[in-house]
C-alpha cells in the first residue's frame, strides 16, 4: 500500500511538472522519401536544429515556459500528398510550418494552411507563384525565381558568352517557372533560346530530348529541375558528345548532384543558389559545424534557411506574447532579425527583402562560389 502511496506521490509531481511548461507544436514538410528525400530530410533537421536549440535556451512566451514539439510528415515532393500532409499539420494543431520544398507542393498547401490560419514560412520553395496569392501568412526566406532566373540567364550570355541557349525543364512549378524566367532574362540578354523541352521529375532518361537539342549545336543547355535528374541529364548529354556548357538552377546545385553526374562533372558545369554560399553566410561556418556534429553529414541547400524560418516564427510569438498564429501573425511581417543565412525580414508580399543569388562552377570536386 506504501509502495502505491509514493509512485502515485512521484507520478504527480511528474504531471505538475510537466503542466508547468506549455508545449507549442510546429510543423516541418518536406519529401523524406523518394529521388530528393535527401534534400527534404536537408530541411527538416534544419527545423530541428532551431527547435532543439530554442530549447535548450529556454524560451517564455507571454510569461510562460514553452517547449517546442517538431511534427515532421513525408510530402513526397507530390502536390496531392501535400494537400493531405498540411491538412494533417492543421489538424494537430501546429501553431507554424515549416516547408514546403518544392514549389509545386507548396503552392497548393498554403491554401489548406491559409483556411486553417496558420502561416507556412518556405525555405526552399522559389516560384513567385507562392507569394502571389495574397494569402496572409505565406512566407519564405529564400530568393525567388525572378531575382534567381534573371541571373541564370544574363550569366548565360555575358559572362558565358552564350549565343544560341537550349532549355529543358521538368514540368513542376518550381522547374518550369525557373525554365521560363531564365528564358526571358537569355533573350532580354540578345541571345537567342534554339530549344525549349521538358521531361519530368521522375525520368531518367533524356537520349531523345538531348539528341532533338544537339541538332541546334547550343552553346549552353540550361536544366530546370532537381539534382535526380540533372546529373543523369549531364551524365547523357557527355556521352552523346553534346561538348555545351551545362547550367541549371538550386535544385541541382547540391553535393549529390556531384555523385550522380559523376566523371561526366567539369569546369563548363554551373549552378545557381539563391542566397550566399554558407561559408559567407554570418552564421555559416557556426551552423555547418554544429549540423556536422549533430547529423554528420554535411548540409545540402535547404538547412540554414528552414532555420532562419523556425527562428522567426518563434521571434514573432516572443514579441506577441503568444503562440496563437492570429496573435503572432503581425509581428512576423514586421520580423527583422540577423539569421544564420543574413538578415531576414519580409517585403509586403512575404518575400525575403534581402535575396542573395549565387552563380557557382564545379572545380576541384566541388561547386566553388564564382
């Protein structure tokens, strides 16, 4: 009867405790299975580091202490599973989101996140699109397309000195709206556009494609999509003896494109980040070795942005004195802070006010800032 007496006594003190701290759930979505999960798996631990780190500080919101809980679901790059993952965060009741990835999963979402009122801040989603919908509490925290596309192509022709630009793209959002600014930027630049094909984000495959374009000898081809399909496309394009230099856009400038191109990588391949490289981010040789230690691995695109936006959010409900979205939701567009990647605040419409875009080339097995 004692023995009951006391765990009942230690069981209680237990409860107390913990209802002394308030949990706040936040949401991650990312694809974590599938050709880019390492790309999605880049951006949750990213979330994760913010959220471990907060709490490992201690945070007090409104006079209360707050513990952080990361939901994390599989989006699998789909828009469909998107749609399905967001209504499911909703429902948890997540007082943030974190994601999506891929523009195409992303843009359907924010409605389903709109309708529940919670606002979704994108570290990785890039086509204008996303922030155009005059949905209040869609944010990113990474460049867009248009500030990223109007480099890619005046890169093309003044710095490569490109005359006649071949471009293909995978028919998402994300790679089509790429696709089509970089395109305007090429002509706007006097170069001319000899091809425009597009395959999917699920091909491996590109002979045919490759074969149509080598007949309009392009001095540049330019790839719209993701790392999965652009090493292939670049390994393909050597073996068809297609001798143009090779440019695509965030997507595919990532340590695995490195992998999956292979031998097939040279000193023509060229890619684009929109922000800085993480070595001259403020925060950047910091945040690589504590992501080193705490995931050893290195970081692949995504992570230092999803931080920066888990940090904001949390900013916002420390400033609001609350965790409910419709509390917080005007001091986050007001948000203005130094992050890991530079300063993060937002324009009007959510878009970073400060996007950096970054041209690199493959040299001695890496992607060297240009």
């Amino acid at each position: 009867m004692k023995k009951t007496v006391v765990a009942f006594a230690i069981m209680s003190i237990g409860l107390g405790a913990a209802q002394a701290q308030e949990v706040v759930k936040l949401g991650s979505a990312a694809p974590l299975t599938g050709t880019i999960a390492h790309l999605g798996k880049d951006l949750e631990n990213g979330t994760r580091m913010a959220v471990e780190a907060l709490n490992a500080q201690g945070v007090t919101i409104g006079g209360k202490k707050v513990k952080f809980e990361l939901i994390g679901e599989d989006d699998q790059a789909d828009p469909r599973t998107g749609t399905t993952v967001a209504q499911r965060l909703v429902d948890a009741g997540v007082k943030g989101v974190i994601g999506h990835l891929n523009s195409g999963t992303s843009i359907p979402a924010s409605r389903i996140y709109d309708q529940g009122g919670i606002p979704q801040i994108s570290p990785a989603s890039t086509n204008p699109k996303l922030t155009q919908q005059n949905f209040k509490g869609v944010f990113r925290t990474i460049a867009n397309d248009v500030q990223q596309g109007g480099a890619l192509g005046k890169f093309a022709v003044k710095s490569l000195g490109a005359k006649k630009v071949a471009i293909i793209d995978d028919r998402t959002a994300y790679g089509q709206g790429l696709a089509d600014e970089t395109e305007k930027a090429v002509k706007a630049s006097g170069a001319q556009v000899v091809a425009r094909e597009f395959t999917t984000d699920k091909a491996t495959d590109f002979n045919a494609i490759l074969t149509k374009i080598r007949a309009t000898a392009p001095d540049v081809i330019f790839f719209g999509g993701m790392d999965a399909q652009a090493g292939p496309m670049l390994r393909q394009m050597k073996q068809l003896g297609i001798n143009a230099k090779f440019l695509t856009g965030d997507g595919g400038c990532s340590p695995e494109m490195i992998k999956l191109a292979g031998e097939a990588m040279s000193a023509s391949t060229y890619c684009s980040m929109a922000g800085l490289p993480l070595d001259k981010m403020p925060g950047g040789a910091a945040f690589r070795e504590q992501y080193k230690k705490r995931f050893g691995g290195e970081v692949q695109l995504y992570a230092p942005y999803a931080y920066d936006a888990a940090t904001a959010i949390v900013k916002a409900m420390e400033k609001a004195g609350s965790p409910e979205p419709s509390k917080y939701l005007p001091e986050l567009k007001k948000i203005n802070f130094n992050g890991v990647t530079g300063n993060v605040a937002f324009d009007d419409k959510g878009d970073i006010k400060e996007g950096a875009v970054t041209i690199y080339s493959f040299k001695d097995g890496n992607w060297v800032p240009m």
